[in-house]
C-alpha cells in the first residue's frame, strides 16, 4: 500500500502509477509502465491492470479540472476538455 499524502487517504498503487505517466499517455505507455511495475514487484500484469492504470489517469484528469478556475487556467482547461474525450477513446480498449 501507498500513501498518498496530497489527499491524507490510502490509496491503489496503480493511481500512484497513473500520475507518473507524462500527460495523458498512450496505450504503449500505460503498458510499459504497468510491466516495468511488475518486474519490480511480483505484481501480475494483465490487460485488467492495464485499465486501471487508465481509470486512474482518467480520474486525475477530472479532479485537476475540477480544481481548476478557468479564469486562471484557460489554456489548460481548454486542451484538457477539447483533448480528453479523444484521449479516452484510444487507451479504453
């Protein structure tokens, strides 16, 4: 277990995963990192795992837009809305 203390809550590994993930990632990246974390651990990798890891980036994604102001953000938020949808639908398999 990892303690993700930004949000003084246990939290999955694979959130922990997700976040070391530069930007949104690609398939390829999601895979690669989910592997390099099984060799490390013993952890099993499967395509389950895999989506998980990009349940979480999801899920980060929707948490920084949401404490986002778009006053102070706009750029960011905008990439972040126009690009996600699109994003999403290449790493969902």
């Amino acid at each position: 277990m990892l303690f993700d203390w930004e949000h003084c809550t246990s939290a999955s590994p694979l959130l922990d995963l997700a976040i070391t993930i530069p930007g949104l990632g690609s398939p390829e990246d999601f895979q690669r990192v989910t592997e390099t974390y099984s060799e490390l651990t013993g952890f099993e990798t499967s395509n389950e795992v895999v989506q998980r890891v990009v349940a979480a980036k999801a899920w980060t994604v929707v948490e920084l837009l949401f404490g986002l102001r778009a006053d102070q953000h706009a750029t960011l938020v905008d990439y972040l809305v126009t690009t996600f949808p699109d994003w999403l639908e290449t790493v969902v398999r």
